[in-house]
C-alpha cells in the first residue's frame, strides 16, 4: 500500500507539473526526477493501468518539451554569445 500512495504521489505531482508555464516547469521536472526516480527503479511505480497510462503519457510530453526548451536555450545562449562579441569589439 506504501508503495502504491508512494507511485500516486509521484502521478499526481508530475500533472501539476504538466501544468506549469515553461520557466518555471523545467527546473520543476528535473526536482521532480530526483525525488521519485534517482534512488528508486522506476519498476518500482506501482499505478492501475490507466494511471501508468497517464504516467507514459507525460513522460513522453516531457521529454520532448525538455527537449524543446533545451533547444530555445542554446539558442538564447548562442544569441546573448554573440551579443557579448559585439559589443568586445
């Protein structure tokens, strides 16, 4: 039964997480990872199929959305590079 409020726990705040605007989302996910899977083996989710269902759902949607602002980042990153250069010279 710990086990299983432990997995709904961990559903439930990775939706709210879902929800977040996207500054605020990715350092979120990342506190969110090392709360319920760094020390833990993700065998050990213990969700009915239609929450592990969701589960998948939003580990797919997250990656790629981390993957996206991952992007927009080097890209910020790469802008403020050449804006620093600009004004050295």
């Amino acid at each position: 039964m710990e086990r299983r409020d432990w997995s709904l726990e961990a559903l439930e705040e990775f939706q709210y997480l879902d929800s977040l605007d996207d500054e605020q989302k990715a350092p979120a996910l990342a506190k969110w990872v090392s709360k319920y899977l760094s020390d833990k083996d993700i065998s050990k989710i213990d969700l009915p199929k239609d929450k592990l269902l969701q589960l998948e759902e939003l580990f797919f949607k997250n990656i790629n959305f981390l993957k996206s602002f991952r992007d927009k980042q080097r890209e910020e990153l790469s802008k403020l590079r050449d804006l620093k250069k600009f004004l050295q010279n």
